[in-house]
C-alpha cells in the first residue's frame, strides 16, 4: 500500500502570463521522424521549471558546449515553421543559430526543414552522400523564450535576436499576454552583446505602436533608423502564412530594428 507523502509539494502555477497558448498539434509523419531520430542532432534538451514550456532557473544555455566552437550566436524567438532561421543557418555558417519555438510541430519542422536545406546543399555541390550531416550551426530549443533569455542565455551573448510576427494578441484583456513589454525588452537588451541587433516585424499597426514606445523607452536601445522609425524590410525575414495572410486582409508590416548601445 503507498504512503502518504510527508514532503509539502508546492502548487504549480505561473506568476505573470505567458505569449503563447497551449496548443497541442499533430506531428506529421516527417515530422515525427525527425523528432524520434534528428533530436540529438538539433534539439537543446532544457531541465523544467513550474509550467511545461518553463525552465529550471538554474539552468544556463552554454553556446560554446552546444555547438562545439566559439561563433556569433543569432536567436529567434517564435521561429514558427523555421523559414527565416533554416534559411539564414543555411546561408550563413560562420554565424551560430538558435530557433526557439513552444509549438511542438514548429520545433520538429525545423529539424525537417534543417535536413532538407542541407541535402540541397549537397546536392548543390554534386555530393552523393545519402548520409547527410544537417546544419551544424543550427540548434532548436522548446521553451518560453521570456524565460530563456531572462535566466539562461548569458548578458552579452547575442549577435542578433529576432522576433518576427510575435502573437498580437489584440483582444483588449489579452494585450497583457504580449511578449514585447518594458520587462521583456530590458531583458531582451542584456542578451545582446554591445552594437548587436533586434530585429522585429509585425502586421498589427497597435503592437508596433507598443514596440516603438517600449524600445524607445529602453536606454539601452537605440533605434537603428532614429526612434520611432520603421527599418526597411529584413531581406533575411523569409516571406511566411502570417505576412500573406496580412496582406490578403490590407494589414502594413512594420519593421523594427533596434541596436543595443
Ligand atoms: C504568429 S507566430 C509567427 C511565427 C514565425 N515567426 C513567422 O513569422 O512565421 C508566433 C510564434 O511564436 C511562438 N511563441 C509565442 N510566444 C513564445 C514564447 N514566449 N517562446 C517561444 N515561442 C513563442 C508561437 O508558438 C508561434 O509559433
């Protein structure tokens, strides 16, 4: 018969909101493929904390250890299906790339996508080999990215952080749960190493209003273009769903970047 616990276990629940919603989608079948077999290849296995996408605050992300080498390290927040963060790990392989993502389907297309951009690659150059090693540079990691960076990624560390199309949540009781908020912007630039790079993108004209009256408020953030002022379009900000689908309903890109002083 089991006994009773004597330990005390404390109740599990979030003190602030978090940006994203618990969705739990189905992996397709390539996609579940790579997550049973490309996992140690490209997933960055995190110890949790309270909630499912949370982390243990102990935890540090150690950049050199991940990726076997000392590089510039990119980082996108909400990598979604992968499209910007492949492409530009493909491209790129002097710099280091770190897709973080919540949505498990996302964080397994990543892989997916990550295969395939090297095959090509290979294929490119008229390698034969089947046995294709993937991006090196690359790494996937399924946690609440506020979480990542306020704890886990050391002060400095970040080349470039990208948040393209983070959730608009526009419903007035929801605009709590935005990611870009004073907090998250103040940890957003301690990430950043001295002269790097925030680049943002989003369709919803409020939210970019909120990003420029944040970032404008972060002295250690300085407006790329001056304050206030939109960047041109990011040629590495890969056309993906969210953007058709704003401009099938007449919504403006905003794009955003941001150097940290
Ligand atoms: C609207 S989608 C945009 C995806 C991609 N950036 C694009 O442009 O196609 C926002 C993504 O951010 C993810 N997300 C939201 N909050 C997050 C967080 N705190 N940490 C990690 N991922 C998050 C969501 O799961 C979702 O995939």
């Amino acid at each position: 018969m089991s006994q009773p616990s004597s330990s005390f276990e404390p109740p599990r629940f979030r003190l602030s909101p978090v940006s994203f919603s618990s969705r739990s989608g189905r992996l397709t079948d390539a996609q579940q493929r790579a997550w049973d077999t490309r996992r140690d290849a490209y997933l960055v296995e995190v110890p949790r904390g309270v909630g499912r996408m949370s982390l243990d605050t102990s935890w540090r992300f150690d950049a050199e250890r991940v990726y076997g080498r000392v590089a510039p390290l990119v980082l996108e927040i909400g990598s979604g299906q992968g499209d910007a963060i492949v492409a530009a790990a493909g491209r790129d392989p002097q710099r280091d790339y770190l897709a973080v993502e919540v949505y498990k389907p996302g964080v397994a297309q990543v892989m997916v996508r990550a295969d395939r951009a090297a095959a090509e690659a290979a294929a490119g150059r008229g390698a034969v080999d089947d046995d294709v090693a993937g991006l090196p540079n690359l790494r996937v990691v399924q946690v609440n990215a506020a979480e990542l960076l306020e704890t886990a990624v050391p002060a400095g560390s970040l080349d470039e952080l990208w948040t393209f199309f983070p959730d608009p949540w526009h419903k007035s009781r929801h605009k709590k749960r935005r990611l870009v908020t004073p907090k998250f912007a103040a940890t957003a630039a301690r990430a950043l190493r001295p002269g790097g790079t925030w680049r943002l993108a989003t369709d919803w004209a409020d939210y970019a209003g909120q990003m420029f009256d944040v970032l404008d408020a972060e002295p250690a953030l300085a407006g790329a273009h001056g304050p206030r002022t939109a960047a041109p379009r990011f040629e590495g900000r890969i056309v993906t769903g969210f953007e058709r689908k704003a401009h099938r309903a007449g919504r403006e890109i905003t794009d955003l970047t941001y150097t940290r002083v």
